[in-house]
C-alpha cells in the first residue's frame, strides 16, 4: 500500500485496528447516548448500515432503513461525512450517525443487531460484533467498488458463504453468488405515497409551483425531459448532448452531481445540482418523461435503476437505455432504446398524449406493485424462517431496572444454584425493589449467554463472543466488568454491585450501590513482604469501593478497615447489618430443652472458608465422647468437598446427615437443631445462618472473622472462638457438658435476633435507594397478567427446520418482551444457539421457575411433563388447547405494519 494506491486489505486493517483502539477506552458521551436510545427504544431489532455512502443521495441502502423503520426497528445509517460526530433523527426510529461509527461499537459490542452490509469494507466494523446477524445486499458489480482487488474479492467470497440473508439486485449479479441458492433477487423498488403525479394531475388553482430553479423552465410550457441520479461515467453525456442539440425545444433537467456537467454545453440542458430526497418529488412531478440514459455494459447491466420505480410513481413514460434489468419492463410508456436517434424517437414518442395517459394509468399501478414493503415482506420472512436470526429481536431489555453484577447468583453454566447468604441477600433486595415499583435483573459471570429466572428474578449471564469464566484471572475480571457497563450504561436505573469490588475495573455510568459483605480479602494469601505488594493485591477491592456511587457494609469491621485505608471512604459507608425474618425464624416451642438426640447443625456452604474441614477434624471426638449427639450438614458444596462429608456418613451412619433444603425450609433444619455452627476462616460479614440460627432459638459457636463479632457477644448470646480446630472443640464441650448454659445462650440468642429484624433492614435500605435514585422510579415490575416479560417454552423433537410459522411466533413474544425457551431432544448446542431472551436447552436441563406458557410440537405431545397450552402441526399451524386462559398468540402481527402506507411512524 502507499499514500497514491492503497490497497483494500491495508485500509481495511487500518479502519479496524481505528475502532479497536476506541472500544479499548471508555465510551464517550455520544456512545452514553446511544446506549440510552437503544435502551428506551422498544424496537423489533437493532439495524445499522455502516459507514459506505453519505445520507444523501438516498439509494437502496436508505430506503431498507426507511422501511424497517417504519415496521418498528431502531435503525442507525453511519454517514462517513467529515465533521463533529453526531446523530440525528431522520424519522421515527432512523437515525444518521454522523462519525460515530467506533461509539456505536461500544453501544453494540454486547448485542445483537442486524448489520446491512453492501461494501466489504463495511465488515472491518461489523466483525468487531461477535452477535451480529449480517445482511449482505449485493447492489453492484464488484469491480464498481472503490479498493477493489483479489482481497475484496475473497472477502466478497467469505462474505456470500457466511451472511445470514444475501440478497441482490440484478439478475446479472448471480454470477457473484455462486454458493447461495437461497438469495433472493430483489430489484429496486419506490416509495408511491412519496411521489405525485405530473403537472396534469394538479388542479389549475393548486399552489403547488415548481420549485425556484425548475420555475422559468417550467414557465416556457416546453416539455420537460427529467433525469436525477447520479451524473458519473456511466451516464451518457454525449448521447443526451445530441439529441439536446438537436431538440432545442425539449428542455433537459438534469438533477444529480457528477463530472457529466462539464461535457454538455447547450442551452436547453439544465443542471439543477444535487437535490435532497425530500425535494425530488417537487421537481419530478415537472417531467413529462423520465429517462435513463446510462452507457451499456457490464457495470451498469448489473443496476436495477431506483429512478425507474420513482418515474412510475410519478406516472411518468420512461426512456432508457438496454441495460439488462430494464429490459424486461419494455412496455407502450417504457421505451428502450440505444443511439441518440432512437433514444430521441422513444422520447418523442413518450411525449404523445396516449403514451403519457397510459403511464400515469399503468405507472402508478406498476409503482404500488413495486413498493420496498412489498420487497422488505421477502426479507421479513428469511428472518421469520432461520433461526440465528432470532437473536437480534432477543436483546435484553435493562432499561429502568436495577442491575445487579454478581460473580455468581448461579454457577457459571446457568445450572446450579448456590444458597449462600449472598444469594438470599439479592432475593429479599429484589422483592424490596418490587415493592416500591422496580425490578430487580442480576447479571453474572457465566460461560455462555445463557439466561434463567428464579423465584421471579431474572438472572443473566454477561458472557458475550465466546467469554468464559472458566479461568479466573485479571483479564477475566476485566472484561466482564466491560461487558455488565456494555449492557447496562445508559439503560438500568441503578447499578448495584454485590459484591462492590465488582464495580473494578470499569465501573457504571448509572448512578451505584457497592455492598459489602464482609472483608473477603483475608484470606490465606494475604501475606504481604511491603506496601507495594499489599496494594497490588487489593487494588480491585479499594478501587472498585471508589468505583461505586455508595456503599453499603454489612458489617463494621468492613467499614473500619476501609477507615484505615481511607477515611473518608470509611467514614462515608453506611452500615446496615444482616436481618432474619423474625415471624418465619421461630423456636420450636420447648427449644430450651434437649431431646433424646442433640443435633449439632453446620447450615452453611460445604467448603474450607466456611469452616467445613475445621468442623470434620472434630466429628470423630464428639461423636466418640458423646452417643446422644447427631450431626447435619445442611447446603450445597462442590464434590470434592461434599465426598468429604460423605467419608464420615459411611464410618458413622445416621449420626451424620447431609442434605439440602430450599430457603424457604431452612427454618425447619434450624428448629431440630440445638447448636449451630458458624466457624468461618476468613471472608465473612453479618451472617445469614448465624442471625436465622439465634432466631430459631438455637446456641451459636462462630469464630472471631469479619462481622460476627457484630453478632454474637462472647458467652451472652453464644459463643465466640478463634478459628482453629481445638478451639471449636472445646467450645461444643462446653455447651454439651453445661445444659444450663446452652438454654441461658438459647434464650439470649432469641432476644438478640429480634434486633436485626427484617423490617428495621427494609427501611434502612429504602433509604438508601431513594437516595440513590434521587427519586426516579422508571422500572415496570414484570406481570404475570400482562403482555411482556412472560417466560414461554416451546417443546419439539428436534432442532426446526426453517419454518416462517414458528419463527413469527418466536418473533411475536420476543417482539413483545418475552423470553422464549426452545427445549430439543438430546440438544448439544445450547452455547451457540443462546442469547438473551432467546434460549435453547436440551429437554433434561433444569428450570429454576415454571413457565408462563407451554407449547409443544404435536407429535411430543405426550411427552412433555407438565400442563401445554398450545400445539404446533408439521403444518406451521398452532392450535391453541388450554381451556383455562385465553391465547396470547397474536395472528397476524404485522397487520398494521405490512406496507409502507400504513406503517408506523407514517
């Protein structure tokens, strides 16, 4: 390459490498704001164009986007126009990104949009997208395209093979679509409501004049020979100069911009200069015959003329040259015609009253036959029938919400639960939320785009593009931070970061909440040789508490360490300590008494930092010394950890129990408990399990770590032990060789329990969020009553094949706000199939939550295992079979927006 003949793959290269360095920083404003439209947009899908031609002319791209934005999508055309980036808003849902390209990347980086694709070049963006579904609308000979050359044309190659819809123009063009059987040829098309008839069609007293330049030539009542479009090498100046010569009483309009101006000199050929699209109905409606004078050959056989389809709108004869794609409307007021002699005599005839009668009747009629509707219907239906396609109407929709970001809620495959306190922490916040008008969406790491709802919380993995979190290193905290701000910034309401070191490195551009769950850096690393060492291994956890708009500690100990680090920071947390739900957490009525069995309860996680393997080095001792004593261990743990406890079930039998229960039942394991055990090592705040254990009448052993101390007074209300194995040892002793004490710490841990209530935790935190919010509540609580929002399963036998009856159902209720889960027989490829609202799962794979509706394919019928509402037949028909509630499918959900007349925004 160099500066005079670059070369398409070192500027594709350059542009990419350009956009790449934008997403590396943080989004500007202007990508704040488009973060903020795609939020409050409720839009069928995402459509962009990228940058490839200006605004104006408007050509084939501009008039798809005009059409899906009047069917409901949100479409962005990127105009390379020099100049302050910025956007404008053409019509309702169009929008002209002026030099905003790279911020629009950082809108869409973590969604899936519709890319239209018309110059390969176009792709050095688009392939910085990993969810894009690409368009690719062939409108042109390749060998038109500016930097074309053998690397165009290979990346022309990969893009026919690759995109998802390929449509083109010309039949000409096949020849550059070898591979795709299934494009679609779709010629040019017009607008009719745009364009008026000619000068006979208005009424003598109408005040409709021509425009200011078109008027003296008007006014001298010769007939108007029209031309716009372009005015570049392949319009036949010199054609069009003889006959003007020759026909000094024709006046040619010539309208366009181009090199053609300086090649005719005659004083009946008029150039008006370029002419916005608005304005070329005011000029067309002038001509008395539309002409199409373009030079013959490969190239422009290759062109379906716009401006044809715009002539017959007007109702105007039309003359043009044998290109291929006009050949075959040849008609009586569609003349073809080659040499200046016979394109002058087609003129002439066109001229002739009859022939213009018949093109105003038959134009208009050809003209509301040819409509980018009725083209647009094609294409609306390859998006019905294939399902990739799917995902760009699945989008997650955060606006007004509160987003959480979690490390996890569930594990990393959107498989497993994990009932830890943190957990429970987000639920009872979530019902809060819902309470005073807002939903509440964790987001998570995750190992695909999977997405779940428990106990009506939507939970969302943030992995985007293939990301994983299967390796947890510092370039994994990195992105995924990047990708919770990617889908959330500008949309959610308020971010709330559980833990708050979740906030590093990048933060929110939402107004924030970090929690505190205790200091969960104490770990067995923390050794420090210097300071230095010691800030490189809790820069995330001081940065990401100044990352955070507030804080929240569960605890002081929490608070008093960040005092230390910072004071104001310390002193700027508030602290609002764990609760128990007093009315659920009850003693059983005789809880000072001991049976026949004591049971010893570990209510916790199973695992090292919860004090799992210090609580197994003491089992044999107690259950040796002591024959009336159980064990339980209660919660879920990984299978390393869990076989651990099963080694001591075998040797001891029912002594030891392991199980688990929903949150909704602990209370039950608390109640047939006398002593429960919270001997956490390190990262621990205001415990859950201990607070629901005291409350339930039960004596507490926790160790000195984090905020426990906040909970349990040494020999008060329990009793409070260092973290070692000896410790924990002879604290069950004593209580076990004292019956009198164990009641006395029965007793108190009751009355201590009732001061962290639930209700004293919900008004501490609803102030918090007011403050917060500074009194904004934008959110919808999802209903289970209403449209939008619902959780839709549909059961079939295997992956389906393209079917447009099955993918306008899936499109309505993705449409709508719905997530649509997909359930398949021995289904593989969840992981790439998956996003956002759009879902696929194998049959056996676990729901958290019954669905909203079931439907299933009649010939599984039988099969599905739970209530089915509706049936799909090989047919693509749904018969709806509940009788217990009406139908929420929607027939015919483009009724109001099948053509361009009747469409929205109009």
């Amino acid at each position: 390459m160099d500066a005079i003949h670059p070369d398409f793959q070192s500027v594709y290269s350059a542009r990419q490498s350009e956009y790449i360095r934008i997403l590396q920083g943080q989004p500007s404003r202007l990508a704040l704001e488009l973060m903020s439209l795609l939020g409050a947009s409720n839009g069928r899908a995402v459509v962009v164009y990228p940058e490839a031609v200006h605004w104006e002319p408007q050509q084939r791209p501009h008039h798809w986007l005009r059409e899906m934005a009047r069917r409901g999508y949100l479409c962005f055309f990127c105009d390379p126009a020099e100049g302050e980036s910025g956007l404008r808003e053409i019509e309702p849902r169009l929008f002209a990104l002026r030099g905003g390209q790279g911020d629009l990347l950082h809108a869409l980086r973590s969604q899936s949009a519709i890319v239209l694709c018309t110059w390969m070049m176009q792709m050095a963006w688009a392939d910085l997208l990993p969810h894009k579904i690409v368009w690719y609308d062939l409108l042109d000979s390749l060998e038109f395209f500016s930097l074309y050359d053998d690397n165009m044309l290979a990346k022309h190659r990969q893009l026919v093979r690759s995109a998802d819809i390929v449509t083109y123009s010309a039949r000409s063009l096949e020849r550059f679509l070898e591979n795709r059987p299934d494009a679609l040829h779709l010629p040019n098309a017009a607008f009719p409501e745009h364009f008026a008839g000619g000068p006979e069609r208005l009424p003598p007293e109408s005040d409709d004049a021509p425009p200011c330049d078109l008027e003296p030539i008007a006014a001298c009542g010769c007939p108007i020979i029209g031309y716009f479009g372009a005015l570049e090498e392949w319009f036949d100046a010199e054609t069009i100069g003889r006959i003007a010569s020759r026909r000094p009483e024709w006046q040619f309009v010539l309208i366009g911009k181009g090199p053609v101006q300086g090649r005719i000199r005659s004083d009946n050929v008029h150039f008006l200069g370029f002419k916005e699209y608005e304005r070329i109905s005011a000029y067309g409606r002038f001509f008395h015959v539309g002409i199409i004078p373009f030079t013959v050959n490969g190239m422009t056989d290759c062109v379906s003329p716009v401006k044809f389809f715009e002539y017959a709108a007007l109702g105007l004869p039309v003359v043009s040259t044998s290109i291929a794609e006009m050949i075959p409307y040849r008609s009586e007021w569609v003349r073809i015609a080659d040499g200046a002699d016979a394109f002058e005599a087609a003129i002439e005839q066109a001229l002739k009253p009859d022939v213009r009668r018949l093109a105003k009747e038959e134009g208009a009629a050809f003209a509301s036959r040819q409509q980018w509707g009725q083209r647009f219907e094609l294409v609306q239906r390859r998006f019905d029938e294939l399902p990739k396609v799917w995902q760009a109407f699945a989008n997650d929709r955060p606006a007004g919400k509160v987003a959480v970001m979690a490390a996890t809620f569930l594990d990393f495959e959107g498989e497993r639960f994990y009932s830890g306190g943190a957990e429970r922490y987000l639920l009872d916040l979530s019902r809060l939320c819902r309470r005073i008008g807002l939903e509440l969406v964790i987001y998570q790491y995750g190992n695909y785009a999977w997405r779940r709802r428990f106990q009506g919380v939507e939970v969302i993995s943030l992995s985007r593009g293939g990301q994983h979190a299967r390796q947890l290193s510092v370039a994994t905290v990195r992105i995924f931070s990047r990708l919770f701000r990617e889908q959330t910034d500008g949309r959610a309401v308020l971010a709330v970061f559980s833990a708050y070191f979740n906030a590093w490195p990048h933060g929110s551009g939402c107004p924030s909440i970090g929690i505190v769950h205790g200091v969960g850096w104490d770990d067995p690393g923390a050794r420090f040789e210097d300071g230095i060492a010691f800030w490189e291994r809790n820069r995330r956890f001081i940065e990401g508490a100044k990352s955070c708009g507030s804080l929240v500690s569960v605890d002081t100990n929490s608070a008093n360490w960040f005092q230390t680090i910072d004071y104001e920071l310390g002193r700027g947390i508030r602290v609002i300590p764990n609760y128990v739900e007093i009315a659920e957490f009850t003693p059983r009525p005789d809880y000072t008494r001991t049976g026949d069995r004591i049971v010893i309860l570990y209510p916790r996680r199973l695992y090292s930092p919860r004090g799992l393997f210090l609580t197994l080095d003491i089992v044999d001792r107690i259950l040796e010394r002591y024959p009336q004593v159980d064990f339980h261990f209660v919660g879920n743990g990984e299978a390393a950890d869990t076989s651990r406890v099963d080694e001591k079930r075998e040797k001891w039998g029912d002594r030891i129990r392991r199980y688990n229960l929903p949150m909704e039942e602990m209370a039950k394991a608390y109640r047939n408990a006398d002593i429960s055990l919270i001997p956490t090592l390190h990262s621990e705040g205001t415990s859950l399990s201990c607070l629901e254990a005291m409350a339930c009448g039960n004596a507490v052993i926790a160790t000195r770590i984090g905020g426990l101390s906040d909970l349990v007074i040494h020999d008060h209300n329990g009793l409070l032990i260092e973290p070692d194995a000896e410790s924990l040892h002879e604290a069950i002793r004593e209580l076990l060789d004292r019956p009198a004490k164990l009641a006395a710490l029965k007793r108190q841990a009751v009355k201590v329990a009732k001061t962290f209530s639930k209700q004293r935790w919900e008004r501490n935190w609803l102030t918090v969020l007011e403050k917060a919010l500074g009194g904004k509540r934008e959110g919808r609580v999802r209903n289970d009553n209403a449209d939008g929002g619902q959780w839709i399963e549909i059961y079939l036998a295997e992956t389906p094949k393209p079917n447009p009856a099955l993918g306008s159902l899936v499109l309505n209720f993705l449409e709508r706000g719905d997530t649509v889960v997909l359930r398949m027989k021995n289904f593989v490829h969840k992981r790439i199939h998956s996003f956002g609202r759009l879902q696929w799962m194998d049959w056996g794979d676990r729901s958290f939550s019954e669905p909203d509706w079931v439907f299933a394919g009649r010939s599984v019928l039988e099969e599905v295992r739970r209530p089915v509402d509706a049936v799909w037949d090989e047919e693509g028909e749904w018969e709806w079979i509940s009788s217990s509630r009406p139908s929420p499918i929607e027939r015919d959900r483009r009724s109001s927006s099948a053509s361009s007349t009747n469409a929205q925004g109009r």
